[in-house]
C-alpha cells in the first residue's frame, strides 16, 4: 500500500464523520430561505467554513510534524495519545449534548434580516460560516484528528495537501449539496430542503451525540491499539 492510500484509509473515516453536522445543515437551509441574498449568502458562508476548516487542519497538520519531528523514533506512540485524548472529548461532548436541554438548534434571527448590500452580505454570512464551524466541535476536533493524521505521516507534500483538499471537500458535503440542490433545483429546493430541515430540527440532538459517540469510540479505539 501507498503511503497516500494509508493516509487516506486514516483519514476518510474522519471526513466522514466531520461531514455529519446537523446544525450546519439547518444554518445553510436557513440561509437559503431566509436570505434576501440566498445564492450570495450561501456562497459566502461556504467561504467562511473553507477558511476555518484549512485553519483546523492546518493546526492539526502542524502538530503532527510537530510530534513526528519531536518523537521521530516512535511518532505514532505520540499521534496515539492525541487520538485517545480526542476520542475521550468527543464521549464527553456527547453526554454533554443528550443531557443539555433543548433541540439545540440554531437561533433562526442569525440567518436573515434586513439586507444592506452586497457587500456586507457577504462579509455577513461568511462571519456566519466561520462562527459556526469554530463553534462546531464534533466536526473541529474530528478535522483537527485527520490534519494531525496528515502532519505525521512520511506521504511526500503533494499527498498531503491532496488529502487535505478531499478532506476539506468531504466535510462540507454538508454544505455543499443543499447549495447543489439551490443552484440546479430551485423551483423544487424549498420544499424538498423544508422536509430536510424539519427533520433535522427534530433529529440533530441525536444525531449527534450518536457521532460524537461512535467517532469517540472509534478514536479511542485507534490511539488504544497503538499503545497497549
């Protein structure tokens, strides 16, 4: 096996997971309805969540050379602790969300309002994407474990900003395909985005906290195998 298809094998199974984010999902089907800017806002929120998830896996990748240059003879003893140390935050963060009250869903006062301009639209709705992905734990510390992953690997550095790329593209699937389905379909997006969000506004507390838990366990399980 290549060294960028052992990368991948680490790292798509995160992507995966980062992918799975109910509350972005409800924020860009906000954003889509209630927008006066829909296609605009839409397109600066993705560019939001670009800058902060490259910020995340950039922090990741960073530590990972970090620790791969640090502990050179045994850099996937270090990677291991990481990844049991993150798969414990995530059981946390899952407890912490099925015992938190409430649907957890996003403040829909954020997602429209009256419009200025074009510009501060923009500037708007890619401040909102940055926010809530910075906010977004599961999906941070999921992309954070794969940028770690990337910065300790021997994969030579176009591998890894390949990797980084899939990574960032996977993840926003979350965004990306209800803006697909605006773009191509937007006679029939409101509807068929109308059942998503009414389900997901019903579903996400559990949906989450069930990510949180199975990647948690998942991440515990792999820094685990490694040290003992």
């Amino acid at each position: 096996m290549s060294e960028l298809s052992i990368l991948l094998t680490n790292v798509l199974p995160l992507a995966i997971g980062a992918a799975v984010s109910p509350t972005v999902l409800i924020g860009i089907i906000l954003i889509l309805s209630m927008s006066d800017r829909p296609k605009l806002s839409g397109i600066a929120f993705y560019i939001g969540a670009i800058i902060i998830l490259l910020s995340v896996a950039a922090a990741g990748v960073l530590l990972g050379k970090g620790a791969a240059v640090a502990s050179s003879k045994h850099p996937s003893v270090t990677s291991a602790y990481f990844d049991l140390a993150l798969g414990i935050l995530l059981i946390l963060l899952g407890i912490g969300r099925i015992v938190k009250k409430g649907s957890g869903g996003p403040n829909e006062s954020r997602f429209g309002g009256k419009s200025k301009s074009p510009a501060s639209d923009f500037i708007r709705y890619m401040i909102l994407g940055l926010g809530m992905f910075t906010v977004n734990f599961t999906t941070t510390v999921l992309v954070f474990a794969a940028g770690k992953d990337i910065g300790v690997s021997s994969a030579g550095i176009t591998d890894k900003v390949t990797v980084v790329i899939i990574l960032t593209l996977m993840t926003l699937l979350v965004v990306e395909i209800p803006l697909l389905i605006y773009f191509t379909m937007p006679e029939r997006s409101e509807k068929l985005l109308g059942v998503l969000n009414t389900w997901m506004q019903k579903n996400s507390r559990y949906l989450m906290a069930a990510v949180m838990f199975v990647f948690g366990i998942y991440l515990m399980l792999k820094g685990s195998w490694v040290l003992f």
